[in-house]
C-alpha cells in the first residue's frame, strides 16, 4: 500500500518518516518531490573497470547552472535526508525531469527499511541539460511493509 501525501505529512508530523528539510509545497498526491544536493561527482576515467578503483571528480553546481554532459554519469545525494523505520521508501525521477531526458536513478530505486541518510542518486542526461542548485528533480513514495 502507498501512502498518499496527506499521510506523508501525518507520519513526518509523527516522527514515523524522516523527511529534513520538510517543506508542505513539495507534497504531491502520492509522494514527496527531493531535490538534488549541490555537489555532484563524475568518473575521471573514460573506461570504467569494476574490478579496480574508478576515481571520482568532484564538482560544485554553481548558481548559474550546470550543463550535464549525456557521456557522464553523474553521482549526487539529495538534499534531504530521507528514510523511515516503518515505511518503504523508493526514489525516482519526476516526470517533468524525465521529460528533459534525464534518468535520475539509473540503479536501485529501493532504500531499505530503517536506513535514514541523502538517498543516493546516479544520474544520466540523452541530451544536454542544464541544472542549477537545489533543482527539484525527484520524488519518494513511501510503502507499507508486510
């Protein structure tokens, strides 16, 4: 069962889902819109080996934007710290996100039960797109576990 938003807010009200910062405009009908962090970091390497240590580059969105290049992937935490001990939460991509050709989370969607932190997200663009600081760029439903 997902929880609509109005139960969203009820359970941060309760203390039964972390959402920090929580702002009541970002409630949607079925979830809560995240946005990004603004530090991202992309591979150095061109070539991507899994069995040896691919270094990162850290880099600052400045307050002019961004443009994300479509031949990197893009590592990045959200800007709230998100879980819950008694709900489910999973992450993905707005639409309007979506629209610009974006994939904000081109791995697990699933953030386990009880784990509370800035969900990771690994993001791609098909064209480039330009971002700015604290872009609304996803949301989180929450789901009740049996």
């Amino acid at each position: 069962m997902i929880l609509t938003g109005s139960e969203i807010q009820k359970e941060v009200e309760k203390g039964r889902i972390v959402i920090n910062p929580f702002n009541v405009s970002d409630i949607e009908t079925n979830s809560y819109d995240f946005h990004i962090d603004n530090t991202l970091y992309t591979y150095k390497k061109d070539i991507l080996d899994p069995t040896e240590e691919n270094p990162l580059e850290e880099i600052k969105i400045p307050a002019s934007g961004l443009i994300l290049s479509p031949k990197k992937i893009y590592i990045a935490k959200t800007k709230e710290i998100i879980g819950s001990d008694y709900f489910v939460p999973i992450i993905k991509g707005r639409s309007s996100t979506g629209r610009l050709g974006i994939f904000v989370n081109i791995t697990s969607d699933l953030i386990d039960l009880g784990s509370i932190q800035k969900p990771t997200l690994t993001l791609h663009c098909v064209l480039p797109v330009k971002i700015y600081p604290n872009t609304k760029i996803g949301q989180v439903t929450f789901w009740v576990a049996k």
